[in-house]
C-alpha cells in the first residue's frame, strides 16, 4: 500500500497529476481546491510530496491514489468517503473548498454551506451531518491555502485546548497535557493547526 510520495511533477491534468518518483510516474488524484493550489504555486517538474489515499475495493477493484498536501487532509477523506452514497470519485468532485471549510459546516450542521459542494444535494448533505458530526472538529483547524498570520504560542495553544475541551470533549486537563506533550515532543511549533497536528499524531502513537 502506497501511503506517501515525493517526486517531480510530471504533467498536470484536469483532476490529477502525474507524479514521477525515480522513474516511476504515478497518476495521482487531486481534489479540486488543492490542485488549483498546486497549479497556482508550482510548475511542471517542480518537486512535490503527498500524502496518498490508497483505494482498492470490491466496487473499485483498479487502485486509484488520492494526493493530500498534508495527513489530516487524507484522514478527513477516508471520513467523508465512509457517509454512505459518498464514494471516492464522488468525493473527489465534491471536495471543491478547502477541507477546513467542510469540516466547519459539518459541525455547525450547515447544510446550505454543504450544498456548495459539487454534486452534494439537501439529502447528502443530511447524510454528511448525520454521519460525521462530532468527528471532524480537529480538521477545522488545518491551514488556509494562503499562510496565516503567526500569532503568539499562548494564543494558539489556547485555541487548540478550546477545541478539544469545547467540541471534541475532552477535559481541560486532559487537554492541556496533550498540548503540553505535543509541544514537548516538537518544540517549533508555531501556528494552531502546527500544534493541533501533532496533538493528533500523538494520539495515534
């Protein structure tokens, strides 16, 4: 199974990218919000890393890989993927905002916002809120496409305790030894969604 790859940008494409990795070309699948990012900030042979969605099942038995700029994003999709009605190449079409964006919807139960996403009419997306309400507060802090204003450590280790504590419900000091850990663990963090990552990562040691 394929979980990660770097390599030089081939060619581009309209839903994906040809990535080549000592002299192998992958095509990778690239949400749209993402892969206009990628065509906006880089050029053909221009080196690249993703973190890949590797797909094989019984309904989609030939491998397809999904490209993500970082693993939150990859984990939010394997979620999306499992409302039911919702499968890979669906949600490929459908992820057309950033998946920051999606996740906030889906906590707020805004399905006037869902219904933004391609091909998600009123019933998917009360099948979007239904399903994954409550598990998608973390991805709401991944970054924007544009890199966000540093703030101080107080105020984004702050932020991240909220979420935590507020949406995913945990206790305050629960919360704040996993952040402790986290900054710990790796000391350059800088930005919320830097911290809330590797909040994430160490859970899932």
């Amino acid at each position: 199974m394929i979980s990660f790859l770097q390599g030089r940008i081939k060619k581009f494409y309209e839903d994906r990218i040809t990535l080549l990795v000592n002299g192998i070309g992958y095509d990778i699948l690239i949400p749209a919000y993402l892969l206009e990012e990628l065509k906006r900030t880089l050029n053909q042979d221009d080196n690249l890393s993703l973190y890949i969605s590797f797909i094989q099942t019984e309904r989609q038995p030939k491998p397809i890989l999904v490209g993500f700029k970082n693993e939150l994003e990859k984990d939010f999709f394997e979620l999306f993927i499992s409302v039911e009605d919702i499968g890979p190449s669906a949600a490929i079409k459908a992820i057309t905002i950033p998946i920051r964006d999606i996740a906030r919807y889906i906590e707020e139960k805004d399905i006037k916002g869902l219904r933004q996403l391609k091909g998600i009419g009123e019933r998917k997306a009360e099948k979007i809120v239904a399903t994954l309400k409550g598990r998608v507060a973390r991805y709401a802090l991944l970054p924007e496409t544009e890199e966000p204003a540093r703030v101080s450590i107080t105020d984004f280790r702050k932020e991240v305790e909220d979420v935590l504590v507020n949406q995913l419900g945990h206790k305050v000091q629960e919360a704040r030894k996993m952040i402790s850990d986290a900054m710990e663990r790796n000391p350059n963090i800088a930005s919320s969604e830097e911290l809330f990552e590797e909040v994430y990562r160490g859970q899932k040691l």
